[in-house]
C-alpha cells in the first residue's frame, strides 16, 4: 500500500518507530512530519502552551493549512495513517479523504478520550474508518462518539530492542542496580522513595523530576535528568539490572510501553501486578511483579541478590517478547490485515 503518514516523527519517537515497521514490511510511506508546529523554539511561549493546553493557536491553525497544501502534491495514496491527531481538524480530514479518496486510520498509544483530550480528535471520531488504540479501558467510550470500527492492538516494541548491542564496557555511566524512566506524578513518587533504601544504585529519568528533587531531599541522589529519548534511552534501560515499570494512576493503566521494551532489551523487569501483565508474562519466570511498597523491597532486595537467578528471567523474558508477538511490526501487521481486507472487499 502507498501510505500518507501523519505525525510527530522526531528521532526516538514511538511513531517514527511505526512508520520504519510499516516501511519494514513493504509499504511505501509518503510522510507528513508533524514535529515543526509542535517545538517551543519555532513559536512564542504563549502560542506554544495555547496549543498544548487549549489545542488552540497560530501552529494549529498553521498545520491544518499545510497539510492542506501537501495533500496536493503526494500523488495516488491508498491510507491515510494519522498518528496521534489532536490537532487535525475534522474539516481538514474530510477534506484529504475526499481529495485522496481513500480511507484513513487513526492510532495512539495514549489515553486520548480520558487523557490527552482533543476536542478534534473527538470530532474526528466518526470520520476514521478504523482507529487503533492501545488502551481497552477507551473501547466503549470509541463506540459512543460515533466510531465505525476500533482495533484494540498491544503497545508493542520496536525492534530495535532486540538487536541493541551495548556500548564498551569501559563506559559506566549509564550503569545502575534499578532505573525507572517515566514522568513525574505523587503515585510513582511515593513508590521510587519506598523502594529507594533497597535499590542500590537508582537512577530516575523524566518530565518534571528534577523540579520535584529540588522540593525533596531524598530524590536529590538518585533524578538524573528530564528524560532520554533515542540510542541513550536503550543504554539507560540496557545498563539497569533491574528495570521498574510503574502504571500511571492519572489512568486505569494496566500496562505501558516499557512493559514491552524493557524485557525486550533483554533487561529483567518488576513491574506492578495486574491482570493484563499476569497473562503477558509468567511471574516469576519470566518478570516479577508487585502489589504493595513492602513486596516492591522485598523482591529488589532478593533479585539484586541473586544474579543468576534474575538473568533467567530477564533471558526467558525476552522470549517471550519474541514467541509472543509483541512486536510493532506483529502489532501492525494485525491492523494492516483488517484494512487490507476491507480494501479488497
């Protein structure tokens, strides 16, 4: 299929990710870069927090236009792929469908109906011919706003993480006993700082941590920084002996995309128990899992202990992750058949 791709495709990003899985597996991307309207240094600070508060402002209304205006130039298109449309008009989408005549699918690895709202998204709901999410708890809410058919899919990992080689072993600075890469909320807070006298070495990365460790001593050591994206986001979680995947309770999580890519590396993960983690991997053989502060300590405790045993299971993990089907490209190889059959109706 000849694919008009829409969406933020900085280096790093889960949907650049997509994007190379689609091409991967022989479809021909035209791709439309989202990343210009949404950087802070291309737009005033106040046009910049308009758009990513309100969805509102001069890069909304500017990236409308020039999708418009690419929409002319990109030849006969099959699909149209849009990757996390929240400022996509849904007179701007009406238009391309009918310009392109073709359908169009939507996809997000976020909560866009309970989190991330978008006031276009949602009108753009019932003009989606699929919309592919990664989250069952949104599944009725899809259905009540009108949508035609919804794809409930995994969050996947990219294959990188399984043909990651590591740096030289002279390099320790990405080295730690337990590391967690996430945004800053009360919820994780609270668990990093219970966990944090038995962790060892600890390392935290993300969004608003460093402005948090400035307001409480105790995280002072271990906050390295905002975040890492790209080849250091492999090292980070690579160089861990023990990776933590902690569910957001902004939202009903009961995975994250780190509950993918972390045994994916080959990393043993301990993440929070839920029934969804329990049916993706064996605990106990193939990641562990924890339900209260005090099961948290005691598994760091134990498997920080007991190497051979948690490069078992980090080994059995990653397996797992292949034998599975956990990859992006399964993943959209599952979404592409729906679409392929419907195309050839």
């Amino acid at each position: 299929m000849r694919i008009l791709y829409i969406g933020p495709l900085w280096e790093g990003g889960t949907c650049r990710q997509r994007m190379i899985a689609l091409a991967s597996l022989g479809h021909k991307l035209v791709p439309f870069d989202t990343t210009f309207w949404t950087l802070p240094h291309n737009w005033s600070r106040i046009i910049c927090s308009l758009a990513h508060r309100i969805n509102w402002g001069p890069s909304v209304w500017s990236f409308n236009k020039a999708l418009i205006n690419h929409s002319w130039s990109v030849g006969s298109i099959d699909l149209i792929w849009v990757d996390k449309g929240v400022w996509l008009y849904p007179e701007t989408l009406d238009l391309l469908k009918r310009r392109l005549h073709c359908p169009a699918l939507h996809y997000t690895p976020d909560p866009a109906l309970v989190f991330h709202q978008s006031r276009y998204f949602e009108r753009c709901i019932p003009i989606y011919d699929w919309l592919v999410t990664t989250k069952p708890f949104e599944l009725e809410m899809y259905h009540h706003l009108g949508a035609k058919k919804v794809l409930l899919v995994l969050q996947g990992f990219d294959l990188k993480f399984t043909t990651y080689k590591a740096i030289t072993q002279e390099n320790t600075d990405w080295r730690s006993d337990v590391c967690f890469v996430g945004h800053y909320e009360n919820h994780y807070a609270e668990t990093l700082k219970a966990a944090s006298d038995k962790a060892g070495l600890l390392k935290i990365w993300g969004p608003k941590w460093p402005r948090y460790a400035k307001n409480n001593t105790w995280a002072r050591p271990y906050v390295c920084g905002n975040g890492v994206w790209g080849q250091n986001y492999l090292h980070a979680l690579s160089y861990t002996k023990i990776g933590l995947g902690l569910l957001s309770k902004w939202i009903p999580e009961t995975t994250t995309t780190r509950s993918f890519e972390i045994p994916a590396l080959g990393t043993f993960l301990l993440a929070e128990r839920t029934d969804d983690h329990l049916s993706l991997f064996e605990e106990g053989k193939e990641a562990e899992f924890f339900g209260s502060h005090d099961e948290l300590k005691d598994k760091l405790r134990f498997y920080l202990t007991h190497d051979n045993v948690r490069k078992k299971i980090a080994a059995a993990g990653k397996t797992r992750c292949l034998n599975s089907g956990y990859a992006n490209t399964e993943q959209i190889n599952k979404i592409l058949a729906e679409v392929g059959q419907a195309l050839s109706a």
